[in-house]
C-alpha cells in the first residue's frame, strides 16, 4: 500500500502542534485500511467556507488517494484570467472527454458570488428604513 500523504492548512498545524513544524508528522483518519498520513506540507489559511466564517482546520489530500464525486480547479495568472478559460477547457477535455466542466468563473465574479446574499439583505434592510 502506498504511503497516504496531505497538506494542511496554517490553522490546522497551529492547533495540533503549536511552535513545532508540521511536516514529517502523522495524522490518523479513518477509512481505506490505512488511517495513517504523512503530512508533506503546510499551506496559508483561506476564507473557504465564506468571508464571515472563522478559518478552519483543514487536510488538503490529494484526488488518487481520496477520491471524490466533485473537485475545484483554481488556475493562477499574471494575465487576463478569462484567457485561460479556453485553454483549461482543451486539457481538461484531453484527459476525459466525457468531464464536464462548469461554474467556470474569475475570483472577482466568485467573490460577487459569495456576496450576494449579504447584499440582497442589507439592500432590503435600507429599502425599508428609508422614510417616504
């Protein structure tokens, strides 16, 4: 069986081993026969549960080790980010064809995303507080 590896976030290391480094240890998760994970890395904290959610303590694994029904691609660029669309589609489709890609968006329209619940209320909440 080979050796299950992950990456975890800043907080995660923090609160398991505070003042120590990460990588090199062990962490237990059940499942797949071999509960046991070498940590190989540490990543910095990132609001993914929402902007007003604390940070979690998070285990990045990667996809052969712990497959799952769905994944997020996020791609990186000093350039137009809606240039790499085009691109992202091709490679995608050269390694399954039959991989649907989808809610294909830049960070500024995924932070709008985030957002619109928020605003939607805070809209509501000046439309009925202004006198009329």
């Amino acid at each position: 069986m080979e050796p299950r590896v992950a990456i975890v976030n800043e907080t995660f290391a923090k609160f398991y081993w505070p003042g120590q480094s990460a990588v090199g240890r062990r962490i237990a998760m059940a499942g797949n026969g071999n509960p046991w994970i070498d940590v190989v890395g540490v990543t910095r904290d990132t609001k993914h549960y929402g902007l007003d959610q604390d940070v979690k303590p998070t285990v990045f694994q990667p996809f052969t080790q712990f497959p799952a029904p769905f994944m997020a691609i996020v791609l990186f660029t000093a350039g137009d980010p809606e240039a790499m669309v085009a691109p992202a589609r091709q490679i995608v489709a050269q390694l399954d064809p039959d991989l649907p890609m989808f809610g294909v968006r830049t960070m500024a329209a995924q932070l709008q995303h985030s957002l619109w619940e928020r605003r939607a209320y805070s809209w509501l909440l000046a439309a009925s507080g202004t006198p009329g």
